[in-house]
C-alpha cells in the first residue's frame, strides 16, 4: 500500500511538473517601436510588459523573441510561436489571424522636414508627395486609394529610423507614425535638435488601434484570446495597467498615444 502511495505521489508529482512545463507562451514583437516595443527599452516596452504581465496573470511562463515585423507575423502563421503585438487591424490579416481587444489606443501623425511648405491638415495635402512606409507597417486606409491611383508615391524603408532620415534627407516628403514612436526614433538619430530637423502636423491623420494576434490555427487560439481580454480587463480594474503606463511614460501619459 505504501509503495502504491508512492507511486501514486510521484506520478502526481511528475505530472504537475509536466503541466507548469507546458504552460508556456511564446511570445514575439519587433525591434524598431519604441517605447512601446522594443528590446532597447526597459522591460522591452510598455506594450511589452503589458502583455506579458497578462499571460504571466493568467498562469503562462513567457518567451520572448524580436524579429522584423513581417517575419514575427510569419512565425505566428506558422505556429512557430504562439502570438505576437502590436499589430493593427487589416482586412488582410483577419483572414488568418484572431485579434484580441485593443491593448493600445493611439493618435498617428504625419511627419515632414521641418523646412517643408507642405502643411498637412487632409490626406489630399500629400497628393504629389513622396511618402516612407517602415516595413511591417500596414499603409493606412486614408491614404491607400491615392498611392493606388498613384497620387501619392511610396517606398518602403527597413526601420522607423531609416524613414525619418529619408524625411530630413529629402528622399522623402513625409512618414505617418505614434508621436511617441516618432520622437523617440528622432532624438536617437538628432538628440536636441530632432524638432529643428523634423516637426509633426497639428492635426492628426487618424487615431488607431493596436493588438495582440494569434493564428486562427492555433489549436487554442480562441481560448488564449478569450482569456487574455478578460485578464487585461481585470488587470485594468485594478489599476495595473496605468501603473505600467505610468512607470514607462510619465504620470501624464495615458494609455491612448
């Protein structure tokens, strides 16, 4: 009897350390969104410890990998990995991939060099212009019929940082991005004479959202979404997640830029 009490222990034992093994989520983001993702900022960004503070809360020991944009949605289309953030909403990845609710609310505007007559107010404001589009970034709903109709003209560069050069070298006339993101790029590239080199339009081209994302074949896919809203929802209640915002950006930073 005792030998089967021990048996029965250590079969408990092995397989409770099986389950906490496989409890794990992996996770992957870019490298290039600060301060909202990326592996030079603390804790990777905000949005990055939002996120894995929710699986963490919901019982998951994290991984975390940063890839180029285009590649980290691969790996998640090929199950390589289990979901990663944050992406925005398009038609295009609906069809493949499952969306959480927003884990980011932000404003988008458009940048120039700081020397341009072009005063946007209207996306009709850049018709004739030359726009950079980070890769991984979607092209915004406002401006897609112009580039098709070749109104607008549109390379793609490797970084944010690579488009905000381009901007201040005059290769190109403008990039749409967060403020945030912007600015921090900027006064890595200018430190104090970022605003001298590029400025931000008054008025925005639009406000968005931002998501966690997982593959619609992932076989528990509609259960980690499921449960990561509802995880963010209490985690917001309880006031965590403004702490996080507040630790990364200041009291005076909601989470809504």
């Amino acid at each position: 009897m005792r030998f089967l009490l021990f048996l029965f222990v250590l079969f408990h034992s092995c397989f409770s350390a099986i389950t906490a093994f496989a409890k794990e989520v992996k996770l992957v983001t870019g490298f290039d969104y600060a301060p909202y993702a990326s592996p030079s900022s603390p804790s990777g960004g905000v949005i990055t410890e939002i996120v894995t503070t929710v699986f963490s809360e919901m019982g998951y020991r994290v991984s975390l990998g940063y890839y180029p944009w285009n590649r980290a949605l691969k790996r998640v289309d090929r199950l390589n990995s289990d979901a990663t953030f944050p992406f925005a909403y398009t038609d295009d990845r609906a069809e493949k991939f499952l969306y959480s609710d927003p884990v980011h609310h932000m404003k988008l505007s458009v940048f120039q060099n700081s020397g341009s007559q072009n005063h946007y107010s209207s996306p009709n404001d850049l018709i004739g212009l030359t726009g950079c589009e980070p890769l991984g970034y979607k092209t915004e709903i406002e401006l897609v019929d112009l580039i098709k109709a070749k109104k607008i003209n549109r390379f793609r560069a490797e970084s944010v940082e690579d488009c905000l050069q381009g901007v201040a070298s005059g290769r190109a006339d403008f990039v749409v991005l967060s403020p945030s993101v912007a600015w921090v790029a900027a006064n890595k590239l200018w430190k104090d004479n970022a605003k001298d080199i590029i400025s931000e339009s008054k008025v925005p081209l639009k406000t968005s959202t931002e998501h966690l994302v997982i593959s619609k074949k992932h076989p528990n896919g509609q259960g980690l979404i499921t449960e990561f809203n509802a995880t963010f929802l209490k985690l917001k209640a309880k006031g965590v997640i403004q702490g996080i915002w507040t630790r990364h950006l200041g009291k005076d930073s909601p989470p809504v830029m």
